[in-house]
C-alpha cells in the first residue's frame, strides 16, 4: 500500500490470498484513500466461487482466476489502461 501512495502505478495486479493482509482489505484500503482511489485494480485468485467474484466486483475492476489467460489479461489491462488515459 505504501509503494501504491509512494509510486502511484498506472494499474495494480492483487492476488486475494495475501501473507499478512488479504487483497480485498487492501483494495478497501486503497480505495478509501484520495491518492490511490482511482488506480484501477485487477484481482487474481485461484479462488473462483461466485461469492469471491461478486465480492471483487464491487471493489475493483475485473477479476481473473488462475491460471491465468494471459491473452486476456493483456486486453484488459490495455483496455483499463486507454480508459485512464481518455478520463
């Protein structure tokens, strides 16, 4: 979170199943705070029931579970990405 204040990413990547805090946490988090509120996030998980995507939906931009389809994930960071650039 502190790197997200410091560095101010174009987008960030965040697993749900994090060591000390979990990603929905620091989604909440990030989200709350003016200088990080509009970064957009994409989650990923291995965790793929309805209740976990409907729960990320609300917080963040798009969700992915693993494995990943890179392919996907390219296009939707670069359609994240244009948006940013156009709002």
């Amino acid at each position: 979170m502190s790197q997200a204040r410091q560095f101010k990413p174009s987008l960030i990547l965040l697993d749900i199943l994090l060591p000390d805090l979990d990603g929905l946490s620091v989604c909440e988090i990030l989200r709350r705070q003016p200088s990080t509120k509009k970064i957009p996030i994409i989650f990923m998980s291995a965790l793929s029931s309805e209740v976990t995507r409907r729960t990320v939906a609300m917080q963040a931009d798009d969700f992915f579970t693993k494995p990943l389809d890179l392919e996907r994930l390219r296009q939707r960071i670069a359609g994240l990405l244009q948006r940013e650039l156009l709002s």
